[in-house]
C-alpha cells in the first residue's frame, strides 16, 4: 500500500511502550513506516493503518513487528466525533465480550477456540483520540479473500462453521452470565433511531429505484419492491426487537467478507482457521442478520440461491453441533425453526441485496467513503448511482429480486 498522511502522534514514540511490554529483549526502534492498510473504499466508517517497525534486540539481532491501527475518519477531536460510540463498542467486545466467548469453549470444550485478533493498549503516552490498536494478522499468514468474485462452496461453509461457533457460544454466554446490554440489544434499530433511519432509508430509496427502472424487472415486479421500500423504516424496528420466545446470538451485525480474515493452508488453499474483525455493530437478536448479510454478499453468484438452503442447513447442523458441545441448557432450534425465523426476518435479506451486495461488488475507488454512501448530496447520489448501476451488481440483482419475491422474503 502507498504511504499516506497519518496523524502526526502515530510516531515512534506513541509504540515504546508497548514494546517495551510486549517483546522483553526489546532495545530500540530502528525504522518506522505507517501505510494503508486497505485500498481506498474497503473501510467506509474508520482509517485503518499498517504499522511496521524494525527493532533491534538487547543481544543486537534486529526483529520486524507490525501492528494495524484503527481511527476515527477525522482523529483530531477526541471522543467528539460521530462514531465514537461505534470505538466503544469495539474496544469492550475485544477487551470483554469476545474474550467471553472464547473461554466458554474452553471451559465447557476444551477447545482452544479464537474469534478475534490480538487487541493492545497503547502504555504512554495515551492518545487522545479513539483507536483500536491490534495485531497485523497477515504476520500470520491471514488475509481477506477476493470479495469481487465471491466465495465458493467449500470455503463458504469454512465460514458458516465458524459462524454457528460464534453464534452458539453467544447464546450459551447469556445463559451462563446473564443477558447482553442495551446497546447490543438495541444497536441503531430502536425507536430512538426513527428518524435517522428514515433519513438514511430514503437517501439509499430514491437512487435505487430510479436505478431499478434500468434493470430487467416487469413492471408490476418494480411497483411490488417500490411498494415495499416505503415500509422500509417501521420494518427496521419491528426487525430489531428481540424475541425471548426465539432462539437468539449476539450478531457480528456486519458479517461480510471484508469483515473475517482467513488462513489458508499452503498446499492446499483450504481454508485453515478464520478470524473476525470490525466489531462496531454487534447486535443480540435473530441470527438472520449475520446470515442474510454473509449469504447476499460473499458468495459466488452461481452458488449464491441455487445453494442457500444447503448453506442454511449446513449451518443448523454446525449449530446444533456446538450448542450440543457447549451444553446448551435451553431449547435447540429444529432446522424448521431456523427456516421460519428467517422467513418472519427476511427484511434483512433485501437489505443486503439492495444495499451491501452493490458495495462488496464495487471495485476500490477513492469516493468510496461513508459520507457519499449516507448522505443525498450531489456526489452521494452519483455514487449510489455508480455502485447500483454497476454491470456485475445489475446482472446480480436482476436475478435475485424475483428470487426474494418468489419466496416471501418480500412481502
């Protein structure tokens, strides 16, 4: 990645201390490079930097370190900014909730099992900023997998495994410890919200549906979706509710392949282990969410419906599996169960269709940021244009729109 211009407290100083605490034979910095960590476009909420540092040792041998550094978009006013609440989020599931999860499966398992990468603490002096500091998982082999072409069968499932691990250790963490907090029962889907919701609805509606005129669908197909959208707000908040009387999981809340890392097997490509990163969304309730997020998304687009009720079934039977090895001491969800919770939930799946398919198919560019993707400006629109009139998203949705119809799922 090419060099930017990084703030200029992320410097040599800023990581003394932590290496001073982290490597014991540590002595001095020798060099010290900050670059992109991802391409302009893959990150629309936050900054997110490589931090790569030579160290020499105490016995005079030299070491390479890398970090990955998180800040807000703009990291000169503190906490004042508009995400700070998702910085919050993210630092208590790495210091708390997701260091949870992972003990269950070791005490209740015995299995060493891992969510997340290794998070750090600057020691001093402490930014005056939010940030989330963490290990560079490619220094051990992970990376992110080619999100314009799409995940084929073998390694979706590697995925849906580690999801239903995820989901079942969640649900076995409230009967264990006690319920989740508001703000992961809430997340931005309650009442409160209304009126953002309704803001942010109708500046993603109105480019969509004047797009939508370009699209191979019947006319009575486009009044049904068009019908539809205008209840999108009053179904975002029925569709966060939690409830008691189903089978609930703590939601990654953003669940795409930008959002887990995987390590591959040298020889053969196959996925080895799987790592979730970008915790600013989590959200208890159905697990729809992460499904329809990662089923509308990440597959290849020739396995994407024809292989969704494998998919679906393939991750019951790795629930049960789990939630069974846990011990899970209330009911199991039957996979008819499953199927009908996603049925009462499937909002989701057009709201992933419709707005989160256009941006994983979206080659990186630079106007690729949160701003363009919110707001109804001139250049917000033109990019919501450019992403839903995009050739591969169009040949996509063409196909799935009556798929989801078809099915209920818009109703």
């Amino acid at each position: 990645m090419a060099a930017i211009s990084a703030p200029e407290w992320v410097n040599q100083q800023l990581f003394n201390g932590v290496l001073k605490q982290s490597i014991h034979d540590f002595q001095s910095i020798q060099n010290f490079d900050v670059k992109a960590a991802i391409s302009g476009g893959e990150n629309f909420l936050t900054i997110v930097l490589r931090i790569q540092i030579q160290i020499s040792l105490k016995d005079d041998k030299t070491k390479n370190i890398s970090f990955i550094l998180k800040l807000p978009l703009v990291s000169d006013l503190g906490d004042k900014h508009d995400f700070h609440d998702l910085f919050v989020v993210e630092n208590e599931m790495y210091d708390s909730i997701v260091p949870e999860l992972e003990a269950i499966y070791a005490k209740n398992a015995d299995l060493n099992i891992k969510f997340k990468p290794v998070h750090i603490k600057f020691i001093e002096p402490e930014p005056k900023c939010d940030y989330i500091l963490m290990e560079d998982l490619h220094e051990r082999g992970y990376k992110n997998l080619q999100r314009l072409d799409g995940l084929g069968q073998p390694e979706m499932e590697s995925v849906l495994k580690k999801l239903a691990q995820w989901h079942a250790a969640s649900a076995q963490r409230v009967a264990e410890l006690g319920p989740y907090g508001e703000r992961y029962q809430l997340s931005y889907f309650g009442e409160e919200s209304a009126k953002m919701l309704e803001n942010m609805n109708n500046n993603f509606n109105l480019p969509f549906l004047e797009c939508m005129q370009q699209y191979n669908l019947n006319p009575d197909m486009m009044l049904f979706i068009s019908n539809y959208t205008s209840r999108l707000t009053d179904l975002y908040i029925e569709f966060g509710k939690v409830d008691p009387e189903e089978f609930n999981v703590l939601n990654h809340g953003d669940f795409w392949c930008n959002n887990f890392m995987c390590k591959l097997n040298e020889d053969t490509s196959a996925i080895e282990d799987i790592c979730f990163v970008d915790f600013q969304l989590p959200k208890y309730g159905t697990p729809a969410q992460d499904l329809f997020c990662l089923l509308m998304t990440t597959s290849e687009f020739s396995i994407k419906l024809k292989k969704f009720d494998h998919f679906i079934a393939y991750y019951h039977e790795e629930l049960v599996a789990h939630l069974k090895l846990l011990r899970y001491p209330k009911k199991v969800p039957t996979l008819a169960e499953l199927q009908a919770n996603l049925q009462k939930n499937s909002l989701w799946a057009f709201v992933c269709a419709q707005r989160m398919l256009p941006v994983a198919l979206l080659p990186s560019t630079s106007d690729a940021n949160i701003e363009n993707f919110m707001s109804s400006s001139d250049k917000g629109v033109a990019f919501k244009r450019k992403m839903l009139l995009n050739p591969s998203y169009k040949k996509q949705i063409e196909i799935i729109l009556p798929w989801l119809i078809d099915r209920n799922y818009i109703n």
